[in-house]
C-alpha cells in the first residue's frame, strides 16, 4: 500500500496532498484570483506557486499524519499546463525527492484527472469525454495506454467558458466556469450556439464568436 505525496500546479491552483492506497489522506490547495475580466498569465501563477507550496507540503503532511519516512514517493504534475507554474512544481518536487531519497513519478496532468474519476467512481474501463481548460478531448484506455480517438480542432470548451466570463467581468472566485453556471442556471431563454462535428473531432470556434 504505497503512500505517495502529490503536487498538482499547472494552471492557477496549485495544491499538496497525501495519497495512500487510493486513499486521500490530506488534499491542501491554494488559487490565484485575478480581477474581474482579465485571465491569468504564466509569470504571475508562477510566482504565486512559488511563494505558497511549500506551506502547502508542510500543511498537507501534517493533516495526513506523515512524514518523510512515511512515504514511498512523489508524483508531481508534468504537463500539459502553463510552462511556468509546472517548471515551479517539478523543481519542488525534484528537490524533496533528493532531500528524502524518494522515488519521483512525473504525472499526465489529463490521465490525473481520469483516474481520480475513476477512483470516485465505479467506471472500471470507461470511455472519458474530457472536459478541462485547455482540452475536450475523448478518451479511452487501449492497449495499455490511455489515447485519444477525438478532440477540438481549435478552441477548448473551458477555454471557451473561460473567454465568456471575461467578457461579462464574472469574479474568477472561485472559478469563471462556476460563475457562468450560476448565472445559466437564473436564465429562462435558450439560444442555440453554433459548433461542428467532424467524424471524431469537434470544432467550436463559431460558438464563441457567437458570444462575442
């Protein structure tokens, strides 16, 4: 029953926590929140990451009861994501791992996602319609290898959410996304939004002209 530290940082959230058997023993996680209307740049989020991670660390190891000879690894978040906040988690991740002659396990940002679905949920072998910032993607696992048989053409649909709440200046707290759901949910009238769909992939860059 390994038990593993796990630094996730590739976008605006960074976050620590201890993970044993698939057991979540402590999950701490700290945002950076911009203005009304205005995105996150990677300098920024990078800087953030830096100056709140290893309190995080110490947070998540106390919460979970451990320490450094507690664990059996670590696994941090390699990409895909911004460049600068992943360069800030690997190089935590890199030095506690010399520092407590651990292994380190560099982890696909996207199949993170997947197997944490998998863990709360009862999908043994699931076909994954993945739906993040920066990806939409489907996805199965084949031949020992989780792969890709569609995806966006041009513009992520978070992505697209995202840009909307910019232009509307919703708060970024706690996240753009959560806003626009708010705000959809209080709505009585339906527009139908163009997209298109090409065999397996999709496109939606006329979905957000439209919003535009």
């Amino acid at each position: 029953m390994p038990t593993v530290l796990g630094l996730e940082g590739s976008a605006n959230k960074v976050g620590a926590g201890v993970v044993r058997d698939g057991v979540i023993l402590s999950s701490r996680r700290a945002t950076y929140v911009t203005p009304p209307g205005q995105g996150f740049a990677p300098g920024p989020v990078g800087r953030h990451h830096q100056g709140a991670l290893l309190d995080l660390v110490t947070a998540a190891m106390a919460d979970a009861g451990a320490g450094p000879r507690d664990l059996d690894g670590i696994a941090f978040t390699r990409g895909p994501g911004l460049g600068a906040p992943l360069a800030v988690v690997a190089a935590v991740g890199r030095t506690l791992a010399q520092l407590w002659s651990l292994p380190l396990l560099g982890v696909n940002h996207c199949v993170g996602h997947i197997e944490m679905g998998r863990l709360l949920a009862p999908a043994r072998d699931p076909l994954v319609l993945y739906v993040s910032g920066g990806n939409t993607q489907v996805i199965a696992f084949s031949r020992r290898r989780y792969r890709i048989f569609g995806e966006t053409l041009d513009l992520a649909l978070g992505n697209c959410v995202d840009r909307l709440a910019r232009l509307l200046r919703l708060p970024n707290d706690p996240s753009p996304g959560y806003n626009v759901e708010v705000m959809a949910r209080s709505g009585r009238r339906l527009l139908e939004l163009p997209y298109a769909v090409k065999g397996m992939d999709v496109s939606f860059s006329g979905l957000l002209a439209r919003l535009q």
